[in-house]
C-alpha cells in the first residue's frame, strides 16, 4: 500500500547518497521459546568493517550496478520494487560499491537492505524511520540487531517480541546499549567454504529443536545481566568475557543438533579453542556462523589471538583471520545535494 504523498518535501533535494551499513555479530538469544510471553530477544555488537556500501542515484530507469550475484542483484531489485510500491518517487540507480559475505553471520542481508532503503528514501526526499524501512523490507521481525545497531552502534540487547505482536513485522524493543571500549578488540574467524544455515533450512532447522527450556534461558539472561553488561559498562574484561562465553557455550550445545556442534565449523572450533586455552576472552559463534569471534583486552593480546588461531587453522582451507573493534555509531550518510555540489556528511 502506498504511503501518503504528504511526506515527500520533509528532506532536501540530493543528487546522490552513499549509505554505509556497519556489519554486526549476532552474540545468541535469550528465550527462543518465548517462557514468559516474550519471544527470541537478542543480545549483539555493531562492528567496524564487513560493511554493505551503496550509492543511489536518479535514472530514467531502475538499474542495479556492482551486484556480486545474481542471488544479490534480485534482491535488490525485489526492495526496489518494494520501496516504489510504498513510496512512489521517481526510479533509481543502485551501485554496490561493497557487500559483505553472505550467510556467514555478519547481518549482510539486514545491511543491504537498510541501506538500499534508506538511500531511496532520502534520495526520494521521505522522511523514513529505520524501523519502518526494516518492517517494509522485511527485516528485524526475529531479531532487532540489524536494525538497532543500523541507527545505534554499540552492544545492544532488544526484547524480542511479545505476545501482542505474535505474527506481526514489529520491531523488536531496545533495551540497553553500552558503548564498546576502546581499548577492546575482537578477533574474527571466517571459514569461507561455509556458509551458516539460511532460508527455508533455518526454519527447518528451528522447527526441529525441542522447546528451549525455561532454565536455560533464566542461565542466559542471567549472564547477560550480571556479567556481560556491567563488565562493559564499567570495563571489566573478565567479567565481560566470562559472560560471553558461558552465554555461547549454552545457546551453542541447544542448537548443536542442527549445526552440527557448538561451532558450525570445526575450523573455527579450532580456532576458538586455540585461544581461549592462551588467554581469558569471551569467545562464540555469531548467529548461525560460520564466522566466529574472540573479544580479547588490547591490541597486544589481539595478536596473540590471531597468531593462536592461525596456527590452529593451518590444515584447514579458505580460513580468514581478521582484527576489527566495536563501532559505537550506526551507518553513515554522504549525500550531494542539489543544485549545490560536495559531499555533505548527513
């Protein structure tokens, strides 16, 4: 259904946006049964890197340029179609300047789509909020990582959905955000011959799971409350880690059945092992992996976590061993406007 028109004057006109999505690490849920009426909440962190990059511009037709598949420029030009039926505004061009891997637990679908509809809709001058975008696209009705962290950077925990909401596209509730220290690092590891579990596999797979016991998710919330965020916000490391770790280990052994072990990659296993046994760090698995990764106290102890990993990895092929840190600001914005030209930060 088509938004109101009465929207469309409220932005300046631009000539072009690029959109920079941050990727993010999916940290676990915190009662997929839903035991006290509220289903999945989840606990996550806004990356640097593994970012989705697009730029948008006015065309005589809607075109799609830089899509790295086929599966990609599809969906695409699906949000496309989506954003016009909503909104109107003249076709646009949509250049991929950068796209994160697929499927390997980094939220690339929730950053490609935010930033497509976000660049249409600033580039369309309508006044879009984030959530409202996220809905239309179909993005956050299970977890509201993606598109929190998308206007929020930070470690963010959302409340998932209640009852009142039981099949509905609504945005699961922010609950907290702690500002990621500085001085923190994360390690990742992507084992690139994976891909984690999407699609109608994913359904299958939760379908499969026996009920997420009350229990485990009082353990989980439990960790989260007294050990991950107070050891944020106040810069313990131990406590942060520990938290973490212990959160990973319980969600990891639920979904073990369908992912085939804690990790679903026995190379990042290997990896996570590798460092946890030379360190204190709060090591897991993000979303459905592959991509693994170890929160670690510095720079210094960074390298030593790569250099644990990669010797632990050596026998297995397409490992990626990468250093990133917590990105404490959402996407960003860069449009030129019109008739004034530059790029203006927005």
């Amino acid at each position: 259904m088509r938004m109101s028109s009465e929207r469309t004057s409220t932005l300046p006109a631009i000539s072009a946006i690029t959109v920079e999505a941050p990727g993010r690490l999916h940290m676990g849920f915190l009662d997929p049964g839903g035991s006290l009426g509220r289903a999945f909440g989840s606990v996550g962190i806004v990356i640097e890197g593994c970012g989705t990059r697009v730029t948008a511009r006015p065309a005589d037709d809607a075109a799609v340029e830089g899509a790295t598949t086929d599966a990609q420029r599809e969906r695409i030009e699906r949000y496309l179609r989506l954003l016009h039926d909503a909104y109107g505004a003249p076709p646009v061009s949509v250049e991929v300047e950068q796209a994160a891997r697929a499927h390997c637990g980094i939220g690339s679908g929730t950053q490609l789509a935010l930033a497509i509809g976000t660049a249409y809709a600033r580039l369309a001058g309508i006044d879009a909020t984030t959530a409202e975008l996220g809905r239309l696209l179909g993005r956050g009705a299970r977890s509201g990582i993606g598109v929190l962290g998308f206007d929020h950077g930070g470690l963010i925990v959302d409340g998932g959905q209640g009852p009142a909401h039981a099949g509905a596209a609504a945005l699961p509730p922010l609950l907290a955000r702690q500002p990621f220290p500085d001085d923190w690092r994360i390690v990742l590891i992507d084992d690139t011959t994976r891909e984690g579990l999407h699609g109608d596999e994913e359904r299958r797979g939760l379908a499969a799971l026996p009920p997420f016991p009350q229990s485990l998710a009082a353990h989980v919330c439990h960790q989260l409350l007294m050990r991950v965020l107070p050891g944020m916000a106040q810069g313990e490391f131990d406590a942060f880690a520990t938290g973490v770790s212990e959160i990973q280990q319980s969600i990891g052994e639920y979904f073990a059945p369908v992912q085939g072990g804690v990790y679903s990659s026995p190379a990042v296993a290997a990896a996570m092992q590798a460092i946890a046994a030379n360190q204190t760090a709060g090591v897991g698995q993000s979303s459905w992996g592959p991509t693994g990764f170890a929160f670690v106290q510095s720079s210094r102890h960074a390298d030593d976590a790569l250099a644990a990993a990669r010797a632990a990895t050596r026998a297995f092929p397409g490992i990626v061993c990468s250093v990133t840190r917590g990105r404490n600001c959402g996407a960003r914005f860069y449009a030129v406007q019109q008739p004034r030209f530059g790029i203006d930060a927005q």
